[in-house]
C-alpha cells in the first residue's frame, strides 16, 4: 500500500528544501513546486503527537459549503445573458470535491458523449495513477464515454458521488441544459476536469479530534487535486477555472497554509481561475473575539458544549504581540491551572470529575506563522458550560481570536456563548489575491446569514463579491435534480462567470493571457453596488457579481 494511502503514516507538510535532510526513497509524495509530504510511521499514536510533531506539519481538514435540497419545489435557470453570448466555449472548469455522477444527463452533451475530459478518484487504487501521481485512478473521456455506452458503465469507470456535492457544484458552473430548460448551469459549454478526493486519514482525525465517522478532507489532498487539474489543463493548452466550495475554520485565519499559498501562486499564472466559497460560519456561534485593554489584562468567554458532541477541539490565536496564558474550568468547576507559553508541550488532563479528557498545547511560537496558538482538544467532555480564562504574561493589553471546527464536524449545540459573525471565512478563501465569494438570497436581495464575514485575520478585504447561494438549482446522483444552498453554490456561479470571462479573453482572442488575479478584479470592478452601503465591507465586499456588466465593459476601458 502507497504509505499516502497507509493509515500507519503521518503525512507532514515539510518544505522541498528539507527533502534532502529526511527522503529515503518512497517517504516522500511531492506536493508542488514548494512543498511535499514527509510520510513517517508511528505505531503508538496519540493526541500528544501534535508537539511532538509541530502544528503546521500536519494538513488542515476541510468540510463540504453547501446544504443539499433533495426535494426541490421548483427549478430555476441561473444562466445569464450576456451579449455576446458566452456559454464557456474552449474553457475547463475543474471540480476537486466528493466527486461527480458521470452518468448524469447534465454533464453530457446532445448525442450522449461526456463533456468530462477526465476524472481522478483518488478513492479507487485498481486502475491507472495519472501521469506524476501516485496513486488513485484516473478515467479519460475515452473510457468515460466507452462506459456510457456499455449495458454497466459501472464496470468500465466505477467512480460515483455517494454525497452529492460534488456533482451539485459541477452542475450550477457546467451543467448541461434539460429538454425543457428548466435548469441549465451557466456555461454548458465548458468541459469539466473532476477530482473525488479521498477522505482524510483516521490518524489526521484523531490529532485534531475529530469523530471517525465525520466526512472530511485533508489540505494535502486538496493541493494534489488542484495541481492535477492545472497539469491537464496546461497539457491541453486551454483556459482553466478551478472552483474551491470547501472549507476549514483551522488556522490563523489571514491567508497563510499551503492550500492558501498554492493557489495564490497559481492565479497569477494566464488562463487560470479560481473562486473560492467564504465558508458558512458566519451564524454558527463559533467564533470568539475578546479584547483586553486593562490591568490585570485578562479575558473570560464560556463555551456551551452539546452532549453529542464527544471530541473536538478550539483553537485560540492571540493577535501580536500578546503572549499569553490559559485556564480551562469545565461545567461542575473542576479547573485546569493556567498552562504556559512553551515550544513544544502537550498536556493531557483527565478530569476527576466527570470522564473528560482535554488536550492543551500552547504554543509560544506556531512555526507557520510566526505566532501564538493555544489549542485545546476535547473527548468526552462534560455537557454544558465551559470556562475559558486567558491572560498576559508579560502584563500588557491583548486581544484573540478563537474559533470552532467548520461544517458537520460538531453540532449546532456546541457554541460560544458571546459569539462574534465577523472574521468567519473559512480557508482558503482568506487567500490574499484569490475571488472569495459569499452567498446572498437572490429571491430576496438579503445576504445569507450562515454567510462567512470578513475581514481576515490581518484585516484584508473579504470577502470579494456576492453571488446568488439560495436554493440553486442543481443536478444531483442518480440522474435527479435538487437545489443546493451556501457560498459553495455561490462560488460555482462565481466560476460560471469567470469561465466567460476567460471565452471572452482568451477564446475569442479579444485579450490573451490574462491572469486568474486580473479576470477576478474584472469581477470586483463590475460588481453591483447598493447605494445604501458603503464598499468595501466585511460582509458584501465589493458588491454582486454582475457579468454582463463586465462583458459590456470588456471592450471599453475597465
């Protein structure tokens, strides 16, 4: 088994710099340009690991950005008009997710040939690796369409989408027009390259405690996907735009992460798109920001932890230059002393109590990005309340942030009890120069609430634009059709447009080689605004994508 694969191995995030220091043959999966995996076996594993191994070694874990509909009440055709008309002729949209029904009408053309130029599912080892990957199976358009036309498609490509989320995204960007044009997707005329990501490793699960059973994905994953799509699309010679509607609440929270870094490389190469969803935090009560202005420079905030919830885990980033300490009391007043700034500890409490264990690593100096990280683990923690005491070490004001896990990976019972909605996009959308798209009720103007809300961490404008996320309507496994609902539909609508921006550009000749950064302030400069707001904000960014403002504007001077 492919130690990538092998739930024996850590897989760490090292630089390439360091592959000469640690490689010894097939310990090693490159990444990209910057960074590759270090796979090592550990046969003990446990919580504590995170300290014996630092932080930002290990991927972060993301989660799917929008609620599937099953059950529409009715179907809505998103597709714009635009003059020309523009339906995304020569361009790819490229999906890294839960994978894709092949077998859908929407993603086939008139005479029953797939528009998917290819598919990697990582998930299935029985096939052939694409060319430079490891592992996993990749299905060409030819064996895609040999399967279409087979008695069981099934034994040709055997790849499916058991969530839905995947094929719902590909469809709102890509997805092909019913009979009757009730649903069409926005640019049915670009083909589509298609990741299913396998899900994360149970050892990663176990570091950041999460339960076995919650679907997630690793960030390691998610950047050979997207380097996947962008060798195919390099490889064809044709215009790429790569949708993200995943998201994680771990990390700082500005921008930093090789997730984050990678795409903010790969927009700046022409021909290559990318939107990004802004996550769906902004009302789920998980994000807690306090500040202390005043002798003795402490801060309380309390935790409500839901009785389902048997492990998870917080983190808490001071912002510079604090430096501080942690206490941690649980429901019945049973306390955890305060924990000090240290490099690399990991202290394990069993409470004596009640059958909660806690985790605490406070990190004086998180490598990655140069600042404090206080992150504290739970299982089987006592339901109700729990208190969370902080304070400077070196007596001086501060202020934190914290946050919660993203998505399904805890319930809605487990929240702060002083929430703050802003400073709640999910990775990667704090990337710094990447289209961050949140979500708004096209039926009724209002943005979503469970819509993610700038600014980052370091204050940088997102998110980036708006675009419609209420109950889009989308194809869905089994030939079936449904809505889907949250910035990750929205990023697809996002990436719908930006398909036509680059027809426009590069496959109609009028401007060659633009960037993914340039086509995404296309977007930002067009978009509409609403004379009662004032732009940019933390919630709308720089107002609603219109496209056929941009194409109306393309010819003009921007």
């Amino acid at each position: 088994m492919e130690k990538i694969l092998d739930n024996n191995y850590y897989d760490l995030l090292i630089s390439n710099a360091m592959i000469p220091r640690f490689s010894s043959g097939d310990n090693i999966t490159w990444l990209n340009n910057d960074f590759s995996l270090l796979h090592v076996s550990k046969s003990d594993k446990q919580p504590c690991d995170l300290g014996l191994y630092p932080y930002y070694l290990f991927p972060a874990l993301f989660t799917p950005t929008s609620i599937i509909n099953n059950v529409p009440d009715t179907l809505c055709n998103t597709q714009q008009t635009t003059n020309p008309p523009l339906y995304g002729q020569g361009v790819l949209v490229g999906i890294v997710d839960t994978g894709i029904d092949y077998q859908h009408p929407a993603f086939m053309n008139r005479d029953k040939t797939t528009r998917i130029i290819s598919i990697w599912d990582q998930t299935q080892q029985v096939g052939t690796h694409p060319e430079n990957f490891s592992f996993g199976t990749e299905y060409t358009k030819v064996l895609i369409n040999s399967a279409l036309h087979s008695p069981d498609p099934m034994t040709i490509v055997p790849t499916t989408d058991g969530n839905g989320h995947g094929t719902a995204i590909a469809s709102i960007a890509s997805g092909s027009p019913t009979e009757d044009r009730s649903f069409t997707g926005l640019v049915p005329n670009t083909e589509l390259i298609v990741v299913k990501l396998k899900e994360a490793k149970q050892n990663l699960k176990m570091i950041f405690c999460v339960p076995d059973d919650k679907l997630c994905y690793q960030e390691s994953d998610i950047v050979l996907g997207i380097r996947y799509l962008v060798s195919v699309a390099q490889r064809l010679k044709r215009p790429l735009v790569i949708c993200i509607a995943l998201g994680s609440s771990q990390g700082s929270h500005d921008g930093h992460g090789i997730l984050s870094l990678y795409l903010e490389s790969i927009i700046r190469i022409p021909d290559i798109s990318v939107a990004i969803s802004a996550g769906n935090e902004g009302n789920s009560n998980r994000h807690y920001h306090g500040t202390s202005n005043f002798s003795p420079y402490t801060k309380d905030f309390q935790l409500n932890v839901g009785s389902e919830d048997r492990m998870f885990s917080m983190e808490i980033w001071p912002n510079l230059p604090g430096r501080l300490a942690v206490e941690v009391t649980s429901p019945n007043r049973e306390t955890i002393s305060l924990i000090y700034p240290s490099f690399n500890a990991c202290e394990q409490f069993k409470l004596q109590s009640s059958e909660s264990v806690v985790w605490i690593n406070n990190m004086a100096f998180e490598r990655g990005t140069g600042g404090q990280l206080i992150m504290v683990r739970f299982k089987d923690p006592l339901p109700g309340i729990w208190y969370i005491h902080v304070q400077s070490t070196d007596n001086e004001p501060f202020s934190i942030h914290s946050w919660l896990p993203s998505g399904d990976l805890i319930s809605n019972n487990t929240f702060f009890l002083l929430p703050n909605p802003d400073t709640t996009i999910t990775a990667p959308g704090n990337t710094w120069h990447t289209l961050t798209v949140t979500a708004y009720n096209q039926t009724t103007g209002n943005i979503l609430n469970e819509s993610g809300r700038g600014y980052t961490r370091s204050g940088l404008v997102k998110p980036d634009v708006a675009a419609p996320g209420y109950q889009i309507s989308c194809a869905l496994p089994g030939g079936t059709y449904g809505t889907l609902t949250g910035t990750g539909a929205a990023a697809a609508y996002a990436a719908g447009s930006l398909a036509m921006i680059l027809e426009w550009s590069q496959g109609k000749g009028n401007y060659t080689y633009v960037t993914g950064e340039q086509a995404s302030l296309m977007l930002i400069r067009t978009a509409s605004r609403n004379p009662a707001y004032s732009y940019p904000n933390n919630i709308w960014g720089y107002g609603i994508i219109d496209v056929q403002k941009v194409i109306a504007r393309l010819s003009g001077d921007m």
